[in-house]
C-alpha cells in the first residue's frame, strides 16, 4: 500500500476519532473544563503560598498547568485505543481495505488536535486571569511546536499501553504515571526548593527541560540546554512508543 493512500486511510481514521470526540459530551467537558479548572485551583488556592522568587506565580505555574494538562489528555489515547478493541471495531477495520497503521496514526493525530486547541483555550483564560507572556509570533510558535512534540510523544506511548492493557479500566491506570510526573517536576515550584534526592529526580526526568523550553519561550528567561534535552527526550519517547504501539498491534490483531 503506498504511502499517499495510507495518509489517507490515516486522515479517515482521524475524522473518525474527531467526531467520537464531538460526539461524546464528557469527553468534551473533561477536554476543556478540567484543564481551566486546575488552573484555578493553582492560581488561587495554592498561588498564594507559592515563593518562586521574582515575577507573578501565575506566570510561572502557567506552562506547567499546560504540560499537565496536555500529559492527561494525550493518555485518553489509551483508553479510546483499548475501547475500539474491546468493541471488536478493530476486527471491522481488518476486514477492509485500509492500512492498518491508520488505526494508530488516526488516533495520535486526533490527540495532538484536541490537546493543541485545549491548551489555547487554557491560555486565553490565564490571560484574562493575569498571565502575561513576553514572547513574539515566533516564540509562540516554538511554544505549540514543542507542546505538540510532546504530546505527540506521550500519545505514541499511551497508544502502546492501551494496546498492552486488557481492558480500558487497566488502559487508564497504566497512564496514571502521565499525570504524576509534572508534580515531580519544575511545572509548580523551582525543583531547588525540593529535597536533594528529590531535586535529583526532578531534574532529571523528561518534563522538566520540557517546561523550562516553554517557560522560557513565553517569559524569555534563560532556556539553556533545556531546549535540546526536550527534543531528545521528546524524540526518544516518541520512537519507543511507536515501535513498541506497532509490535503489540500486530501481536493484539493477528489472532
């Protein structure tokens, strides 16, 4: 099958997972309600509390609440993964002339989507909030190029344990780890602050350089070698779960 009709069995399958999304009231309130809710939450419950030295601390929390935002909405791939497995929709789409990749790349694509509209909503309300980002048309771009290289990361491997999980219950707890990272990180308070052992940790875990290249993009402070580590990171993560989403999808779809 050559390459311009699997982009397009690709773009069908995208469609497909688009109108599921629309089509699928909680979804959508989680998608858009959840993440202005946290930021809420950080902003005015614990924002208070907060020392992050010089600056407002919503300027600080803001990408942070993003990236943890966009880490929770690209694990639901792991659940609409196992769901259309569960279903027996799969054993459908092998009957039909389509790639089979195009079950894979249609719903990452579709998680990429919603998660870039969902962090634009998030932003415009922490503006109105008070956020006040720095950055040019330029930067602005760099800030949705890594957070789509990011999510399009995690959405390869949320796509590899749905696809490992039995069923959409154990789906959404193998991506429990998505949501916990960005605690354990610079996301909410400088990772100086946290104990040595601890700091160590959050240095050196994939999130961190991800939202320090953000932070720094919108608020201009110094990115350093952050921006080169999230690529990395980014990359490295993408290529497992793709390898690893493409050896489980054949193993699940060859009985």
């Amino acid at each position: 099958m050559n390459a311009t009709r699997t982009l397009q069995d690709s773009a069908t399958m995208l469609d497909r997972n688009i109108r599921h999304t629309l089509r699928s009231p909680d979804t959508m309130i989680m998608t858009i309600a959840l993440p202005v809710m946290i930021l809420l939450m950080f902003v005015y419950v614990f924002g208070g509390a907060m020392e992050v030295g010089a600056g407002a601390y919503i300027d600080y929390v803001v990408p942070g609440i993003i990236l943890l935002c966009a880490g929770f909405g690209a694990s639901t791939t792991a659940v609409a993964l196992s769901t259309d497995l569960a279903e027996g929709i799969i054993d459908r789409f092998r009957t039909m002339a389509i790639a089979r990749s195009a079950v894979l790349t249609g719903h990452v694509a579709e998680s990429v989507l919603r998660n870039l509209i969902t962090s634009a909503i998030v932003l415009g309300v922490a503006v109105l909030l008070g956020f006040r980002p720095t950055t040019d048309p330029l930067r602005w771009l760099g800030v949705f190029g890594v957070l789509a290289m990011f999510v399009f990361a995690l959405s390869w491997l949320s796509a590899a344990l749905g696809l490992l999980a039995r069923n959409p219950e154990a789906a959404n707890g193998f991506t429990f780890v998505f949501m916990f990272l960005p605690y354990v990180s610079s996301a909410f308070v400088p990772t100086s602050s946290m104990p040595t052992w601890l700091h160590w940790f959050a240095e050196n875990q994939p999130v961190t350089p991800v939202i320090e290249t953000m932070r720094g993009l919108l608020m201009g402070t110094p990115i350093g070698d952050s921006g080169v580590l999230a690529v990395l990171w980014c990359a490295g993560i993408a290529l497992a779960g793709y390898a690893a989403a493409g050896v489980l999808f054949r193993r699940r779809t060859s009985v």
